[in-house]
C-alpha cells in the first residue's frame, strides 16, 4: 500500500493510479482557482487527489471512475482528508448527470501502453470520445481542463475541441524526460 502527500492531503493509493508528475502540475493549477461554490466533475479519479483539493477549496465535487477500486479509493481518502465527494463508477460520461462549472480529466494520454487502462488507445480515441460528450455536461460559460501528454498528438486534441466549439489554451506545462506534459483549459 503506498502514501502519497501533496500539502496536508494524505492519500492511500493501493491498486490505483498513484500521484504523479502529471497530478501535480493539475493539482498545482487548481490550487490557484477560485473554486468556492462550483459544480466540479472529475473524470478518471484514480485515489482522488484533484477531487479532494476542490473540496477543500469549497466545491461541490462529482468523481467517476471506471475502475471500481478507484471509486472507493477516492471515497476512502475523501473521508480520511475530511472532504464529502460524490463517487461513483462510470466509463466517462455514461452514468453521469447534470451540468458542470468545470469538467476535470488527466486522462490517459500515452497513445498505446501495455497496461490498458493508462491507454488512451490507438488514436488517443479516449480522449476523442471524452471531447465529444464533455459538452452536454458543462453549464454555459463552464470550462473543461484536460491534461495531455505531447506523445497524445496535440493537434488531433486541439481539432476535436475546435469541432465541438471549444476554444483552447495551455494553462501549464511541464517538460519530462522523454515528453511534455500540458494542461489544457478549454472553454465555449
């Protein structure tokens, strides 16, 4: 079972995506907002950390997962942090309802990886179906923050957000090793 901090959040991450450079640099983008009283979705929770910061930050926070362990690990650390979360399982949008100031995902962004679920496939076709359908979920004025790798193939993103009416900006990156992550924040 591993421990993962970040500030005074302390998390449990067996059998879940665990922390990383990545959930940092979104992490460290929303400690910078505003987010008292907004309806935040988190699309692809892992042990819950972005759900649990807008929490703390007074939101009203929705997290799915497809992986069912994820979920009760978002919930389990939720509790353990003194945040209420709403939790549940979800293949992206398929079960959820309502609208959103803002729609959350640090999706899988490598384009093919041996474990699947850190895939966002051939194509990045993950990532395609997420744009295609974050739109209905989002409130007039909402906005979308995705975080991609640039082995995602960013032109591909940005023209599927383009095609949906989306106007889109890089709001933080970070250079890795052997590729750059970026923070997208797309809005109407």
């Amino acid at each position: 079972m591993g421990k993962v901090f970040f500030r005074s959040i302390v998390l449990e991450t067996e059998e879940v995506y665990e922390p990383r450079e990545d959930s940092f640099l979104f992490a460290h983008f929303l400690e910078n907002l505003d987010l008292k009283g907004k309806k935040i979705l988190e699309i692809g929770c892992g042990s819950g950390l972005l759900s649990i910061l807008c929490s703390k930050g007074k939101a009203e926070v929705t997290a799915v997962d497809i992986n069912e362990k994820a979920v009760e690990c978002t919930l389990q650390n939720a509790e353990k942090n003194g945040c209420k979360i709403k939790a549940f399982q979800s293949d992206l949008f398929s079960f959820v309802q309502g609208k959103f100031d803002i729609i959350l995902f640090n999706s899988p962004y490598l384009p093919v990886d041996e474990e699947k679920e850190w895939s966002a496939g051939e194509g990045s076709e993950l990532i395609l179906k997420f744009i295609e359908n974050c739109k209905i979920h989002l409130f007039p004025n909402g906005r979308v923050l995705l975080l991609i790798s640039s082995l995602t193939g960013l032109e591909k993103v940005l023209q599927a957000f383009r095609q949906e009416g989306f106007k889109t900006k890089s709001v933080a990156e970070e250079s890795l090793f052997f590729e750059k992550i970026l923070l997208l924040e797309a809005s109407q």
